[in-house]
C-alpha cells in the first residue's frame, strides 16, 4: 500500500471518530468557555491518539522518519 492511501486511511478514521467524539464531549449550546476549551482539547488529544495509532498499525514511512528524528533528538540531549 503506497504512503498517500496509508495517510488518507488515517485521516478519515481519524475524522471520522474526532466528529464522533466531539458529539459527545463539546457542549453544544450554552457551554461555558471552560466547557469549550476542554472539549476542543480532548477532541485534538484524541485526533492526535487515534492518528498517531493508525499511523503505527499501517506502518506509515512518515512517522518512522518523525520517530527517527525524534530518537536523534533525545540522544543528543
């Protein structure tokens, strides 16, 4: 499977499961900003989570290199 069909994967069912999620966790009227600020976060935390995780079932080139890059990183400080 080529890198751009691994990417678009990712993407949808992270879409798709961050639109879900949102449902539940952003208030949807008369919310309080503290509501809002929290439920967005947790809506970008999950996006992250689940993108990260399809990334590694799927093998993505991509986040190989950001892990490689990473790992130098750490070594160097």
């Amino acid at each position: 499977m080529t890198s751009v069909y691994k990417t678009v994967i990712c993407s949808v069912f992270m879409g798709v499961a961050v639109w879900a999620a949102a449902l539940f966790i952003i208030p949807s009227e008369g919310g309080s900003m503290m509501g809002l600020f929290f439920g967005l976060a947790g809506s970008i935390i999950i996006g992250l989570v689940l993108y990260g995780s399809f990334s590694l079932l799927l093998k993505s080139r991509e986040l190989e290199k950001v892990m490689a890059i990473a790992r130098k990183e750490k070594s160097k400080a």
